[in-house]
C-alpha cells in the first residue's frame, strides 16, 4: 500500500467536504472515503513493517494480526515496534479533534456506517467555548431539498444564536458575532465527544497521520538496523 497515496486521497476528500458544506449526503459520502484513507494509512504502517521484519503475513493487515504473527514467530523487535505504535498512537489522539476522528474510524470499523451527520450554524471566527446551534430542515432522500429552506432556517433561528454567542463573548472580552459573521457547517456526536465539526477535525488530523507515519518509519529503521 501506498502510505503517500492514501494520505494524499484524505487531502482530496477534505477538499471536497468543503466543497460540499454543508450538503450532509455528500459530506457523509467524502467523509467515509476520508475515513476508509485514514484506516488505509495506518494500517500501511504496518504493511511496511511487515515487509521490513520479515513477517511474511499473506493476508490484509493491521496491527492486530502483524502482533499476533509477531508473537508466534517471536519476533521481539517487532512486538516491540507494536507496543511503541500503540503508545505514540494513544499519545496523539488525547486531544479531542483527533480523539474524535479515533472515535469515528472505531464506529465505522464496528458498524460499517457513519453516525448521522447534523447541521449547525458557527461563528465564522472560532473563538474557545464558542457555542453552535442546530439547524433542522426536512430533506429529501438525505439530500438538501433547496438552499433557500436552509438560508430561511438559519434567518429565523440567528437571533437566538447571536444573542446567546454574543453573550459568551462579551463576558470573555472577545469580538462581537456579526449577521454576517455566522455560517452553517456539518457537524457530529460521537459520545464524549460532541458536536464536532466535520471539516475542522478532519483537517486537524492530517498532520497527525503524518507524523504518526513518519515517528513509526524511524523506529523501524532504529530496530532493523544492525547495530
């Protein structure tokens, strides 16, 4: 597998998620592939591995079957590699945007869908503890049925959110939130971790792969290195 490719694809889906903002059928359709990447990259990660220990695994990998034939043929500096990428790996998603992509690839793993995306209106300039606002429209066949019923949504539902924004912000000496200052963007739940931007999260968690990528092709090399 391609590590630079699959990262490269997530690049590409995250463009589109916010070509499509925010459309929650193609949102959800991008975001999958993204998802589908993402597991793609890590478990590339291991692919690489198996190649440069010797493994010989046959089958599609992951971590759990590259530990398991690592095990069996006790192969110490490749369980060693598996529980250092397990550390580093729970090291970059404490925080709660790439704790929340974590979340996703696990819910997707177990259930081969995403959870129901929702749509929220957000101050275009985010500031810390800013709140969002739901924005419910009918659709149809999960599709948007017109922008306008949303741009009329989001007009009825604006003061209520600037009021209360503004209110935040004002008490945090922060700028004033505007009517033009608000847009809607597609967000999910994810038990801890709530109401989570879509777009933002995915963005955020690029760097994440990609330092985890290259953290794990440095100890490789460190531990297939004859010394």
């Amino acid at each position: 597998m391609d590590i630079e490719k699959t990262i490269k694809n997530c690049e590409i889906y995250l463009k589109r998620i916010k070509q499509y903002e925010p459309e929650p059928y193609y949102v959800n359709y991008f975001f999958n592939e993204y998802i589908n990447s993402v597991n793609d990259t890590f478990n590339g990660i291991f692919e690489e591995g198996n190649r440069d220990f010797g493994l010989f695994i046959s089958k599609k990998i992951s971590q759990k079957n590259f530990n398991e034939k690592a095990v069996m043929k006790n192969d110490q500096n490749a369980i060693k590699f598996s529980e250092w990428y397990s550390i580093e790996y729970n090291q970059e998603h404490e925080n709660p945007y790439p704790n929340f992509i974590k979340k996703i690839c696990e819910f997707k793993n177990k259930f081969k869908k995403l959870p129901k995306i929702k749509i929220m209106i957000r101050a275009s300039d985010r500031y810390k503890d800013d709140i969002y606002q739901q924005i419910k429209v009918n659709l149809s066949h999960e599709k948007l049925r017109s922008k306008e019923e949303l741009d009329i949504e989001i007009k009825r539902q604006l003061p209520i959110f600037l009021e209360i924004i503004n209110h935040k912000r004002d008490k945090n000496n922060e700028p004033k939130v505007g009517e033009n200052q608000v847009i809607a963007s597609t967000f999910l739940d994810m038990e801890e971790c709530k109401d989570i931007e879509i777009a933002y999260a995915a963005e955020i968690y690029i760097p994440v792969m990609r330092r985890l990528v290259e953290e794990s092709r440095k100890k490789i090399k460190e531990l297939t290195t004859w010394k």
